[in-house]
C-alpha cells in the first residue's frame, strides 16, 4: 500500500477530539479525468496524509499596476524599486487569510499545535488520519497508478471548502492534480529556442565579401557572412567598455548544456582578443550542476559557449554570472525535452519554493526535478532556495511551446518575473525559432503547429508571459553591409530547420498589457492581415476557425542579430544563428547603460518594455523580412512594432541618451 499506518494514533486522536460546528462548504477543485491515471483502492482511512493549504497570495491583481509604477517613464515612481523583503510582505497571504483558515481548522478537529505555519507565509501543513481529511473538504481519496509507469499518487475528484473561507485558499494538498508524467521521445524540445550552427571549414570560405564593403576597414568587410563582435559593435555603434561598477554582473541561465573552456579560449584568441584569456563566468550552480565539461563532451552543444562568447566580447571588463542549473540526471536526461524555470527561480527566492499562486505549489514533481534526487547518481542535497542575489539583467536563450505546459505553472512563474521587475531586475528571453511554429513535432502535430489540421499558430513561453522582454532574430544578408538594414532572421538551416525563422505572435495565455496596446493596434491597422483570428484566451483549439489570438501578448518586443555568428565547438569553427543569440546581445547592451546609470548614483534600468514602448524611436524599425510557419508566411515586418522583430533593433547611443535622461 502506498501509505503505512504510523504509531501516532494516540497523540493524534487525543488532539482531534473538537466537534466540528456545520459550515456550508462549496466545490473548489473537480479533477478531470485522465485515461493515463488509472483509479485503484480507496485510502483506509486510518492512513496518515500529509495536507498542505496553500493560501492565496495577496495583492496579486495590483502587481502590474506596481511594477507599472517603477518602470513607466511618465510615472513620478519610475526607478524606486522595491527591496526583496517587500516584495515578500506585499504578497504574502494575509493575517486574516491566515487566522480565519487556522480557526477552522481548530473548530473541526485539527488541534492549533499539529499545524505548521511555513516560514514565507504562504501554506499551513499538518498530518491527519485520511478520514480526517475526507471529513475535513468532503472527498474521497483514492490510490492511482500510472499505465505506463509504477507511479502511484494519491488524490480525489473533487474537494470541497468552507464558503467562508474559499477566498483564502488557493489550492490543496492531496488533491485534485493527477497530472500525467511528461516525456517525449525527442531531443528536440530545447531546440524551439537553442541557436542552430553551420560548419565552417574555414574562414576564408565563410567569407563574403560585398562591393560595397571594400571601402570599410577590414575587420567590417565580411559581416553579412560573418557577423563579429566588431561587426555586432559597428551595427548598433556599440563603444568598446572601460566601467565595470562591484556587482554588476549580466546574469546568463543554462540548462543541460555546457560550456567549453578551451572553445571560450580560442574564441577571445580569434575574435576578442581585448579579453584575457582564462575569463570564465562567475559560477552560481544550482541543485548539483556543474560548471564547465572538456570541449569533446557531448554536453558541450554550442548554447552556454556563444552566450559567454557574446556577453564577454561586449560588455568586458564587466563580469557574467553563470545560472547554471540542475544536476546531470535531470540534465539532460530526465528533462531534456523540457525547458523549465523552478529550480532557478527558487534559487533567486526562497519563498517560491513553497509559496501557491494559480493552482501551483512549490515545485511541480511531474515536471521539475525534485532534491535530494533519488536516483542513486543524483544530486544528494536540499532543493536550493533563495541562495543567490539575482544580477541586474538576466538573459536566457531557452523556452517552448506555451501548449505545452499547465497555464497555471506559467502564469506562476509569470508572476515570479514580475515580482523580479519590481525589485529593478531586468529578464529577457529569447522568442524562438520557427516563426509562428514550434519545432516539428511539438504538440502533437509534424509541422509544430495547433489544431486538428495543424494551422493554428504555436505561440511561445516564457515570451508570452508580460513581464518579461522578449528578444526575436535578425540578420544582414550575405551581400549586405553594416550599411544596410537588417531584415527578420530567416535561413534555410536543412531538415527540420528548413525555414529557421524568428518566432513571434500572440499568446493564448496572457493578455495583452496596456504598455503595448497602441503599438498593436497600429500594426493591425497597418499590417491588413487576411488570416482568420479569435479573440478569446484559452480558446478551443479543436473548434475556432482563427489561426492567431487577436487579444494576447504579443511577441518579441525587440530584436537583435541572431545570424552567423562565429564560435567553437569541440574545437572547431562553427557559424550560430537563432534568436538564442539575440537575447544575450540585448542584454549586454542593457547591462552597458546600466554602467552609464550607476556611475552617475542612477538605479538599473529595470523591467524596460514600458519605456521602449514610449520611445520606439531608440531602436532601428526593421521592415523587411516575415517569420513563416504553419503552412503560411507568417507575420511580416512593417514600419512600427510587428511580431517579428517587435519595436527593432539597439540604437546605442540614444538608448544611452534615452535612459540616462530618465530618474
């Protein structure tokens, strides 16, 4: 059976001998059923349950209005950002919440001394015999196993909860949730955002060199087929750095991929030469990673290698900050066709690691590692809860289908974003790489796509969620120059990498914010789109006859180059592209000013897509280019924002000038 029978029975029935006074109780959970679970022995009821209440956090519909408050330029709090602990205090379940759940406990059995108050606020915790419980939120509890696995969980079809109280509850512990153990067969998962390489057999043949180019110095005659860290500094006339204030470090997050020290050295040897070699990022491991593998490890993929490549070659002699997360059971073999954030966020706050916002407690065991890992290799310690201070910009180059995971576990997580703007932090994600698609075979479907006929365009998380800046691909075409202007990031990359193309559009999750409501409606306007839409979040993919969601968030607010970038690999040269390449590339750009913005005693810039919305013209408008996808040409770039390249591309200078202008 799955739970013994303990000897506390005495102390237990000793304690629980209150008489219940009649409450109505009103349905809070109904589980839908599951072919993949399937339901076995009812729990004897002299079983000992462990229970969780997770109470429902406060001031969760004011947080955008906060975080609105310190990032909005018109706004007279723009930049007084808030400290960790009042971040915790704003959200944590109230006193009232807390004493009125607690009384009810008392009043129907559960002595004061058996419940448990946790450290961050956020649920109750006590053991009671399983006919308790079933007494307690009027279910029944119920053994189940998994089909194809020898899972077993716990839980019931429904759970009931006072009327009085349902407000101060979010979600309860065994419950409900019987979710299936998910695992695909592919590799392919992280791809929809990791960057994509070519090999070059040598750099003379990678090169091309335009007409027009001859007239430039020689290190800027080849970016269309090679695009530098010179090329990257000429194009958005990007100065060499000389500041590096304590403590401003750009934060990069990896998962499952590692990098190289001899490939990071051969690439500041080849095209950074400024940086001493043996520079590598300052480590912040967490759950049992590990820092760096020898370049012939097939954990060395090329990812973690061209963030540090990239961020060092423009930001130093600033530092980076490696976010390098879990241990090598769970990457890349348990979850390497999964891109998940917990284990990182609840290393930046202790809190998330227990707190319950939108259904979601702590972390979820069908989709996150659990520590200490029980696998006989794995990482033996406590799951790490808010043991690093996050750095001032973080950037991250993975991500995934928004289908492919709960909308309560994003919309959680969402919400942990936020929470990080309004402390001053700025995240950035990059968007993908398949267009208005997902890569071949995610979510049911060979091309990537929703829907029963694979149409429907497959939208992308973290991107969607609001309070974070999402980072599309551009590129300059072989024959091109500096001199030009770029266009959406589209390239023939072979196989399922055909038509390897900036990924942008709307969320069927989130809505859309007000920060970016105008620039929007303008494209819509403008844009003429023919395709049929909805209208509608969480719509049914199996019945709309739309192809895109009218009213989400949409996606990427800014662009950057994501094309032949130089780097090595297991030791040898390769050209990068994706969208994975852009988001450190506007990172460092955001880590450059705030060296400007410190230096003259001014706060870090922070969540930064209201200002860049109020202020489009301080990046470059691309207007060529679309993102395919989906059997159809995607969304094209116009003048103004579209999702495909957002608002544009860094302007150096007036960024500097735009943000040094603000408190």
């Amino acid at each position: 059976m799955l739970f013994r029978q303990v000897c506390i029975a005495l102390a237990i029935a000793t304690l629980s001998t209150a008489v219940p006074a009649p409450v109505k109780h009103v349905l809070h959970e109904k589980r839908n059923l599951h072919v993949d679970w399937v339901k076995g022995e009812r729990v004897k009821r002299d079983s000992v349950l462990p229970v969780r209440i997770g109470l429902t956090q406060s001031n969760l519909d004011k947080g955008d209005e906060y975080l609105m408050a310190v990032s909005d330029p018109a706004s007279p709090q723009y930049g007084k950002y808030w400290s960790a602990e009042q971040v915790h205090d704003l959200f944590a379940p109230s006193k009232e919440a807390v004493d009125t759940v607690r009384r009810w406990l008392e009043s129907s059995g559960i002595h004061e001394s058996r419940v448990v108050h946790s450290d961050n606020k956020g649920w109750l915790a006590f053991d009671a015999y399983a006919h308790e419980v079933e007494r307690l939120f009027m279910a029944e509890f119920y053994e189940h196993q998994h089909t194809s696995t020898s899972s077993l969980k716990i839980g019931c079809d429904e759970y009931h909860v006072p009327e009085h109280i349902q407000g101060h509850i979010d979600y309860i512990t065994p419950g409900v949730k019987l979710s299936p153990i998910v695992k695909k067969s592919s590799l392919a998962k992280r791809v929809s955002h990791l960057a994509h390489s070519k090999e070059a057999d040598t750099v003379a043949e990678a090169k091309i060199i335009p007409a027009e180019a001859m007239s430039l110095p020689s290190d800027l005659q080849s970016c269309g087929s090679q695009m530098t860290p010179a090329c990257i500094k000429a194009l958005y006339r990007i100065p060499d750095a000389t500041k590096a204030s304590k403590g401003n470090s750009l934060g990069l997050y990896e998962q499952g991929d590692y990098f190289a020290k001899s490939d990071i050295d051969l690439f500041y040897k080849d095209y950074a030469p400024h940086i001493p070699q043996g520079t590598y990022p300052i480590p912040a491991l967490i759950d049992g990673a590990n820092f760096s593998v020898p370049a012939y490890s097939a954990l060395n993929g090329g990812e973690s290698n061209i963030d540090i490549d990239m961020a060092y070659a423009l930001i130093y002699p600033q530092s980076v900050t490696l976010y390098q997360v879990d241990d090598q059971i769970y990457e890349p073999i348990e979850v390497e066709t999964t891109n998940l954030f917990n284990t990182f966020l609840d290393a930046l706050d202790g809190s998330y690691c227990t707190y319950s916002a939108f259904g979601e407690t702590g972390n979820n065991p069908n989709i996150d590692p659990v520590y200490p890992n029980p696998h006989p290799d794995g990482y033996k310690g406590k799951l790490q809860c808010g043991v690093y201070r996050p750095t001032n910009v973080i950037s991250a180059s993975y991500g995934q289908a928004e289908a492919d995971l709960p909308i309560a576990y994003t919309k959680r997580q969402c919400n942990e974003f936020l929470k990080l703007g309004l402390q001053g932090h700025s995240i950035l994600f990059a968007s993908g790489d398949y267009g208005v698609a997902s890569f071949h075979g995610d979510s049911g479907s060979e091309n990537g796509c929703l829907g029963p006929e694979g149409k429907i365009f497959n939208p992308q998380y973290p991107s969607n969620c609001p309070y974070v800046t999402s980072v599309g691909g551009t590129m300059l075409y072989k024959d091109q120059t500096i001199k030009n202007k770029e266009s959406v990031m589209h390239a023939d990359l072979g196989g399922t990498a055909a038509n390897f193309s900036s990924s942008g559009g709307f969320s069927n999750y989130f809505p859309q914010p007000s920060y970016q409501k105008s620039a929007v409606e303008k494209y819509f306007k403008k844009a003429k789109l023919t395709y049929p839409y909805y209208s509608e979040l969480n719509v049914d993919l199996n019945t709309t006859k739309g192809l895109y969601n009218r009213v989400g968030r949409a996606y990427p607010d800014v662009s950057a180059n994501g094309a032949m970038f130089p780097a090595y690999i297991h030791g040898s040269l390769s050209h990068f592209y994706g969208a994975s390449l852009a988001s450190p590339l506007f990172a460092s750009v955001l880590s450059l000013i705030n060296e400007e913005r410190l230096a003259v005693g001014k706060s870090p810039v922070g969540f930064v897509n209201p200002v860049l919305y109020a202020n489009p013209d301080v990046l470059h408008d691309i207007t060529n280019g679309t993102n395919v996808g989906c059997g159809s040409d995607g969304f094209r770039a116009i003048a103004g924002w579209d999702p495909a390249t957002g608002l544009g591309t860094p302007n150096y200078p007036k960024l500097k000038k735009l943000f040094l202008s603000l408190p």
